[in-house]
C-alpha cells in the first residue's frame, strides 16, 4: 500500500533558509506616542518564498510592498506585529497559523515594505 502524503506539507529538508524571530516591544516615549523595538528571540529553519509586489503610498512617500510566505517548524510564540529577519530583509508577520492542522509546520504570512522616494 502507498502512504498518501498531504500536499500542503512541505518537503522533508526543503527548510533551507535561516531566520530570526524578532518580538516586537511597544514602549511609550515621554513627549507622548510610542516606539516600536525589536528584539531577538530565536533563529531557526525555515522556507522563504516571494509571493508578489506591487508600488504603494506610505504616508508622503513611495513603496515597494512585498509580500511573503514563510513555513517554520511549528511553534506557539509568534504572532501578528513580530518580525521575521531573513537575508537582512524584515518580514513584518502579519498572521502565523498551523499549516495543516498537526501542529507540525506554522505558515506566517509577511510584508515587506521598501521606500523608493
């Protein structure tokens, strides 16, 4: 009998791409608002793919807008507002959910925002 492979579970090894997790800490400064940190909190396995782009506007500025998929190992301490650094580029998580129900992989769903002028 062949065992039947789900097939949104990635390839066993295709895991290639090192990245760090960053928790995000909103801090509130003194002449009112906040400030946003980052701070590590792991670096793992994991699979970057570039999904699409497309030019936006960001306050007075121009953008390039880049979204991602991101598959990790599964884990219970990510979510929306952290930060993934994968190649130097920040991915701003925007969901994170089990990829199949197992608890075996997480699927984060990231953008990328570049300003061109």
């Amino acid at each position: 009998m062949i065992a039947m492979t789900d097939s949104r579970r990635p390839p066993l090894g295709s895991l290639r791409d090192r990245i760090q997790i960053k928790r995000r800490d909103i801090s509130p400064e003194d002449e009112g608002g906040a400030v946003a940190t980052y701070f590590p909190l792991a670096t793992v396995w994991g699979r970057v793919r570039e999904l699409s782009a497309g030019r936006t506007q960001v306050g007075d500025g121009r953008a390039v807008s880049i979204s991602h998929s991101v598959v990790l190992r599964f884990r219970t301490d990510i979510s929306p507002g952290d930060r993934l650094v994968y190649l130097g580029r920040n991915l701003d998580v925007v969901s994170a959910d089990d990829l199949n129900g197992q608890r075996v992989y997480l699927s984060c769903a990231c953008t990328e925002t570049n300003f061109t002028g």
